[in-house]
C-alpha cells in the first residue's frame, strides 16, 4: 500500500538519491538500509519505500511515521484491492479491462487501485460466476460413448456370430467417413465395450 501522496522510491531511485550506481549500493550500503527502512507493505517486484523515510535515512535523522488511518486515496496493489472488495487480484486486474473498476495508476512498473475504487466494487455482484475456488465436483463427469462405438460393436458380433462377414479397419473407415486409424480406435473401444458386457 502507497499511503495517499507520499512520494515514493524503487531501489534505483534510493541509489540516484545516494549518489551511487545500484551495484555500490547493493554492495556497500544495503544491509544497513534494509535493518532501517522497511518497504512499503505489499510492494513486490520491485519493492518501494516512502521517500520521506528514505531521505531520512540518507540524512542520518530519525524516519517519519507513516501515517497509520486509512484513506480512500491509498494507492493498493491488485491482492490488497481484492482483499478489500472480496475478489482475487486477478479479477481486479480483469475487471480493469472491462470497466468494473477503474484501470488504475502505474507506479513503479506495477499498476495500483485506490481504496475507495476497491470499496465500491466490492458492492458489485461479479459478471461472471465462475466455480468457486477450490470447489469439487459433487458427482463424476460422465463420459459420453461415441455411439459409432455400439455400430462397430453390432457389426463385429455378427461377424462372429456368421450372420455377417468380417470387416476390416479400411472398411469401416470408409463406411464411417474417418480415417483408417480412427476406425482402429473404434474397433478397439468396441472390443473393450463387448468384453465388459460379458
């Protein structure tokens, strides 16, 4: 979360404000500006920290409080946003595409939601009810047998009974209007059907 208008900084920005290149300040200075500011909460990829809080540091003085109420212009990133109004990030991020919620300011390479956007979708019933997460099915899918299996199941019994003559995998091919090796497979399934029959 980005507290409404404070100013922030990615690592290179603190760099720049140092007066060193990244690799320096990785190097030399880091660990010790790690022990002393924290970045902002929920800020990954980069992470970013307060600008007052930085020049604090960088000045040797004692770091400012941020402040600690909430407000309606706190910039959030999509998973706090979504916390707020009850969806997952990625609903937030699909609802700034269709205009359920505002589309958001990018900061940082990444794209934030005020508080008050996040507020006022979670008074909105989704478009699309998808499955919940994490649901299971309450019975099997049932699996459809393609009834062309039953025909060559009938053609074979009756090739065997002597009612009919045999049939080769190019016939039913033909007859069926696929291909030789789909009609393999058919011959197969149609096996496997008769064997479970009896």
């Amino acid at each position: 979360m980005i507290p409404r208008g404070r100013p922030t900084l990615d690592i290179h920005d603190v760099a720049a404000r140092a007066g060193v290149s990244v690799a320096t300040w990785r190097r030399r200075h880091h660990a010790a500006f790690a022990a002393a500011v924290q970045p902002l909460p929920g800020s990954v990829r980069p992470l970013i920290y307060d600008a007052a809080q930085v020049d604090a540091h960088l000045a040797g003085e004692p770091l400012p409080a941020l402040p600690a109420d909430p407000h309606p212009d706190d910039l959030l990133t999509d998973a706090e946003a979504g916390a707020i109004a009850g969806i997952t990030a990625s609903t937030v991020r699909a609802d700034a595409v269709t205009g359920l919620i505002d589309r958001g300011t990018e900061r940082h390479g990444r794209r934030w939601w005020t508080r008050s956007a996040a507020e006022a979708r979670a008074g909105r019933e989704a478009q699309y009810k998808g499955r919940t997460a994490g649901a299971k099915d309450l019975a099997p899918r049932i699996a459809r047998t393609d009834p062309r299996v039953r025909e060559v199941a009938a053609i074979i019994a009756a090739a065997e009974a002597g009612t009919a003559r045999p049939v080769t995998a190019a016939e039913l091919a033909e007859q069926f209007g696929v291909s030789t090796r789909t009609a393999e497979r058919l011959m197969a399934k149609a096996g496997e059907a008769r064997r479970e029959e009896s």
